[in-house]
C-alpha cells in the first residue's frame, strides 16, 4: 500500500513538472512570435519540411494506419 502511494505521489510530481513546463514553454513561445514575425524570421525549409510529415503521420494514425517512416 505504501509502495503504491509513493508512486502515485512520484507521478503526481512528474505529471504538475511536465504541466509546469508546456505553460512555461507555451509563455515563452507567445512572447517570441510576435518578435520573430517582425524581424522577419522563417524557419529553415528541413524544419517545416519534418512538420508537414509529422502531420501527415499523425494524420495516418487517426485513421488507424501506423506509419512507420513516411518518406516523400
């Protein structure tokens, strides 16, 4: 019983640390946007290249296929 409320504790820690650093990392990213878009900033084209697999993977996954490395 100890045993089991010691990790419950131990992920109730983990889960608020994880929560705790999304809203510091959202924070961060709203502060910078603005800044970004006004100096004109764009990311570089690897970079949205891997989001546009990542979406399509996602995409995938909700339709119940697992993809294992989609490559274009």
């Amino acid at each position: 019983m100890r045993l089991a409320l010691r990790l419950s504790e131990s992920n109730q820690r983990h889960t608020s640390m994880i929560r705790i650093h999304y809203l510091f990392m959202h924070a961060m990213a709203r502060i910078a946007a603005p800044i970004m878009r006004k100096t004109g900033y764009r990311f570089p084209k690897e970079w949205r290249g891997n989001k546009l697999i990542n979406h399509v993977e996602a995409n995938m996954l909700a339709d119940g296929v697992k993809p294992d490395h989609v490559r274009f």
